[in-house]
C-alpha cells in the first residue's frame, strides 16, 4: 500500500528547476479564478441602470458613458457589450447592468465570462499538471527514488547480501 500521495511522487521525480516552474504557473492559474470571482460578485452585487445623456463609442473599441444608479449614485467609465451604432445613433437611455465603475450591456455575459475563465483555469491546470508529471517519469530521477525507497524497506543485510552476491560472481 502506498503512503505517499501522487503530489509527493509527482515533486520527488522533478528536477528543482521543474519544481519552481510548476510552482509558478499552477500560482498563475489563480489569476482567471479571480477574474471569475470579481464577475460573479459583478453579477450579483451589480444594478440595473440607463445612461445618461450620450454614449461615446470608439470604432472597434470600446464604449463610454455615465449611469444613474438606484439610490441617486452616479457611475461612469467603459459599458462593455455595447455595439458601435449606440454611438452613431446618439442614443440614450440605453439599459445596463451596473456598478460604480463598470457596466455591461447584458447581464448574462458576466457569468458566461465567469464559466469561460473557470473553464480555462481547469484545464490549464489539468495540462500543467499531465505536463510535469510525464516529465517527471521522462526524467528518469523517479526511478531511482522508487529503487532508492526499495532499499531502505529491504534493510540493510538484504543490500548488504545483495552486494556480496554481486562479489561472489566475479571470482
């Protein structure tokens, strides 16, 4: 029965350069966990809201306006979702799902981004980690840990047997 868990086994058979490069990118992968959390608490805590006065929209860029909130608060900066023909229309009046400092244009698409980036954070980890522990066996540093691990449960007079009979067949 093996006491030794797969990540102990997976570090053993890494070199320590490999150790501190997996380190680093499953660290990054917590990058995408919080983008997620920060669109899900948008979906949430966010209100509903209509711009006030014009939108701003640059051509294949983004769009910028002002918002009143419920509770007389005003917002402004970029509405991501907005097409470029609320600017050549001069709309006004545009329905958003708001905060203080951000918009979008249709609520639904904070949690899609949310589910793309918990997605993408799955399996990039799941890569991360097929990649170090298949070189982790290419290594070859795994096998003799595993030998290694073998003489110590054997004792030392079975190594010490096994030694003398390696002697014993050069005479």
């Amino acid at each position: 029965m093996r006491s030794e868990s797969w990540g102990a086994e997976l570090l053993s058979g890494l070199r320590p350069l490999s150790r501190v490069v997996l380190s680093v990118f499953l660290c990054g992968l917590a990058v995408p966990l919080w983008f997620a959390g920060q669109n899900t608490y948008r979906f949430v805590e966010g209100h509903h809201a209509k711009t006030e006065g014009y939108v701003h929209c640059e051509s294949g860029g983004p769009c910028y306006g002002a918002w009143r909130l419920p509770g007389g608060q005003r917002g402004n900066g970029e509405i991501r979702g907005l097409p470029f023909a609320a600017d050549e229309e001069l709309l006004t009046d545009v329905p958003l799902y708001a905060g203080r400092d951000w918009a979008v244009a249709d609520r639904s698409s904070l949690l899609a981004d949310a589910a793309w980036e918990c997605a993408g954070t799955g399996i990039g980890a799941a890569l991360t980690l097929s990649i170090a522990w298949n070189r982790s066996y290419s290594s070859g540093s795994r096998d003799d840990v595993c030998r290694q691990r073998q003489r110590r449960r054997r004792g030392h007079a079975s190594t010490a047997a096994a030694g003398h009979e390696r002697g014993r067949g050069r005479t």
